[in-house]
C-alpha cells in the first residue's frame, strides 16, 4: 500500500550495477534501498568526492578546483577516484554505482577495471520519469528550500543537459542489452519494487 513501508529482505549477491535518472527521479534514495535489498554498497560519485576533499587527498585537491567552479571534475580524476574506491574490500562481492560512468571514457574505464578483476557488470537500471513530473518535483523541493533561482525554465534546461550528456552512456549500454527502464513515477516503495523485479527478472538468478 502507499505510504506504508515494505520490509526489505536484505541479503549478500555478486551483482554489479549502476542506477542512471534524470535530475529529481529520485535516484539516489533508490540507490540506497535497492543496494540495501541485493547486500551491495551504493557507491556514490558524490560521496567519493566529498571523501576525497575532507580528507585532503591529491586527487581532492585536484576535484575541488573544478567543483568549487562548478565544472565537471575531469575523466582522468572521475576515473582514478572510482577505481581506488572499487578496490576496497566491501565492493568484491558487488555494488550499485550512482552517478558513474557519465562518458563515453568512464564507460572504457570501468570496463578497463572489471576486465582486469575478472568480472562484469549485471545491469543498468534506468529510472523513467516524465519531464513535468520531474520539474513540478523540483519546484516543490525548490519552494520547500528557499531556492527561488529554480524556476521551471531553469529546471527543463538542467533536464535537456543530463540527457544530453548522458545520451551516449545510455545508447552504448543498450547495445549490450543491459539497460532496464524503470518507471520512475509514483511512491518510493513502488519504484524501489518495480526496480528489485526488474533486475531479478532479467538476471534470473533467483535473487
């Protein structure tokens, strides 16, 4: 039922994944509760970055620059942050990637990386929301904020710019046929279960 919380029956799989969704789909809560339900950690680009900064690393330093800008942190730093942080013992059994790859070059990167650990990625989950539902989202969490910069003009050009950016990171998944759409609409449990069935319908593993 709506607004009612499903138990997640949370449980350890080799799965390897990444979550792609426009600005305000929705995809980082979906991220967190479907890594929950497969026993996989999230690992967010956002997340790595900020680790990176606080903790002062070289490869932090460098991201900053570009983000206190705001540009988008180049391939070559995107890449080694990644790969350092798919070397960590929590991710050798699997993980959901948010928010990478974003390129083309990220795309060779990552499979660069799971060829040489002898391993491959699962699925791509897709999450499918139309563009006034996404802006209206965006203006209620805008009025919400105090963000009166985000005007609904604002919001379809930050929409036209994802799909741009991310057109090529899509087109070169679904030639592998490992793209899963997902609709985004409705209540957060439903997308969460729509997208759980999703990946186990294809993988037919018997998650």
């Amino acid at each position: 039922m709506p607004g009612q919380e499903e138990p997640l029956h949370e449980r350890t799989v080799t799965l390897r994944l990444i979550i792609m969704g426009p600005p305000g789909s929705g995809k980082g809560t979906q991220a967190e509760y479907i890594a929950r339900h497969f026993g996989v950690p999230a690992v967010s680009t956002g997340d790595i970055f900020r680790a990176h900064v606080l903790g002062r690393t070289e490869l932090g330093a460098e991201a900053s620059k570009y983000m206190h800008s705001g540009e988008f942190v180049p391939d070559h730093v995107t890449n080694a942050m990644v790969r350092q942080r798919l070397g960590d013992t929590d991710v050798q059994t699997g993980f959901l990637l948010d928010g990478y790859p974003r390129t083309t070059a990220q795309i060779e990167a990552l499979d660069g990386f799971l060829s040489s650990t002898r391993h491959r990625l699962d699925a791509v989950v897709e999450l499918t929301v139309d563009d006034d539902e996404l802006v209206a989202r965006m203006l209620r969490r805008a009025k919400e904020q105090g963000r009166s910069d985000d005007t609904a003009p604002v919001i379809r050009r930050r929409l036209e710019l994802y799909r741009d950016q991310t057109r090529a990171v899509v087109e070169r998944y679904l030639e592998r046929g490992i793209v899963l759409a997902v609709d985004g609409s409705g209540h957060r449990e439903e997308i969460t279960a729509k997208a759980i069935g999703a990946i186990e319908s294809a993988l037919g593993k018997g998650l």
